[in-house]
C-alpha cells in the first residue's frame, strides 16, 4: 500500500517497515506470525466487512462473493507487512491507487477500513504495540487513496 502519493509505488517500501535500516529486526510479517496469521486477519476482515452494517460502504464496494478479495489482500499484505511478494509475483505491479480509482472513497470509507481492520487484528490477538504500529501504517496508506471529498 503505497503512501507517497504516486500511484505506481508498490506499497511494501511505504509498508509498516519502511524504516527498516537492515539491522536484522524481524518484520511485522514475522512479528505477526507469518501466512497463518496474515490469512486469519484478512478473514477476520471481510467477515466483518460482511457483517456489521457499521462497514456497508466499503462492504458495498466489492462483489458479492468476497473470495477474490480475500485472496488478493492476503497475497498482497503478505509483501506489504515485509514477508513475501506473492501478489507481485501473480498479479505484478499493485497500483493501489489506480485500481481504487473507480471507488468513491473518503474519509468514511477510509475510516470504516481502518475500524474493520483494527478489529480484525484486535480479534486475532494482535500485541498491542504491533496493532498501533500497523494501524498508523494502514492510515497512512488509506488517507493517501481518498479520491472524493468528504
């Protein structure tokens, strides 16, 4: 998830490790638990998303059956969060902001997100300080892709 503004970055070096100096510090991807962990919060996600009527204006952005969605974020927050680039390698170049393009998102979208996706973490034990870290990324790189006013 990209948050520099351009629409071409790929996200995993503006990712909740873009500091990363190389001092060996284990990556949120590993912090967290690695695949298993990263598949339970993207679940956790748009089980929610489906769910709660707080979420209807994201839930209302995506088809009806969830399984491509859930896959794709998966592959892509694996690489994001510093594990492996598994939606780059099937799918290529991210392009978050211009494959958001065609969604009207503003800040009650962008803040439905990030609600559903703290839940999610909350809900599967994400550590505190891991969460907050997570979080602070995520909004950085959900405010960057709010087209509309609002």
């Amino acid at each position: 998830m990209a948050s520099n503004g351009s629409s071409s970055g790929t996200g995993s070096r503006n990712g909740p490790d873009a500091e990363d100096t190389g001092d060996g510090q284990p990556s949120a991807y590993d912090l967290l638990g690695g695949e298993p962990v990263v598949r339970r919060i993207v679940d956790r996600f748009y089980d929610l998303m489906d769910a709660d009527p707080d979420f209807f204006g994201i839930r209302k952005m995506h088809p009806d059956d969830l399984s491509g969605s859930r896959e794709k974020l998966f592959l892509f927050l694996c690489g994001w969060l510093g594990g492996p680039q598994y939606y780059i390698e099937k799918h290529g170049h991210p392009m978050l902001r211009a494959r958001h393009l065609p969604y009207a998102i503003a800040s009650p979208e962008r803040d439905q997100w990030l609600v559903c996706m703290g839940r999610a973490m909350l809900d599967c034990g994400v550590e505190d300080a891991l969460m907050e870290r997570l979080l602070q990324a995520f909004f950085t790189t959900a405010d960057w892709m709010r087209n509309r006013e609002g």
